[in-house]
C-alpha cells in the first residue's frame, strides 16, 4: 500500500501525517515562502488562511488537525509536495533574498517582520 508522509513543526511540537488530505480551507493569505529544496529563494504565495487536514496516524487512526497563518502555510506547502507541486509554482512574485525578512500581508502592504 502507498503511503504519502510528511512531518511538520510550526514551533508547536511535530505533527506527522500520513496519507494527508486537505479536507476544509477557509480565507487567504499571501505570504513570503522559502523551501529548503530550494535554499536562498523565495516568493510571495498565495495560500488558504485556515485548513483542516485529514490523515492517518503511525498506528493507522485517522484524525484531523487545523491551522491557520503559518501552520495552514506549511500544510498545503507540505501536502503539494507530495502531489510534485513546488511553492514557486504558487508564486505571486519573486523576492530577493533582502525583501525575504519583510513580511507581505493580504492586503499587499509590506510590515517588517519574520516570516
């Protein structure tokens, strides 16, 4: 049986998700993104601004888990993985290495910050 993997740490502690399906997204959000496939790259993406994933445990048991800002960020990042979509293939444009600490809001407004 084919198993898709991934884990994930947003700061919360790992989740690790096996045969993920994004199954609820709500909002949006355009935000900076880099990969580490593709280190020193980075590009505005367009993202959904809450998800809810449905996937399997190591053990087998399904369950569902939700994220929003960065956590639904790296969920759909890590999900499209799996579907060979690449973060740049969301790309609203691409940023220099400099611009990468400025945070882009939905609104298109720049604010300084981590991303």
């Amino acid at each position: 049986m084919l198993r898709r993997v991934v884990t994930i740490d947003t700061g919360n502690g790992l989740i690790e998700l096996i045969n993920p399906e994004i199954i609820a997204k709500k909002g949006r959000q355009e935000e900076t993104e880099g990969c580490l496939s593709f280190p020193g790259e980075y590009y505005v993406t367009k993202r959904p601004f809450w998800v809810r994933v449905r996937a399997q445990d190591r053990n087998g048991k399904i369950f569902e888990t939700e994220g929003e800002g960065l956590a639904a960020r790296a969920f759909c990042h890590e999900l499209d993985h799996l579907d060979g979509v690449l973060y740049m293939d969301r790309m609203i444009r691409k940023i220099n290495v400099r611009q990468a600490n400025v945070r882009v809001k939905s609104d298109g407004k720049t604010a300084e910050g981590n991303n």
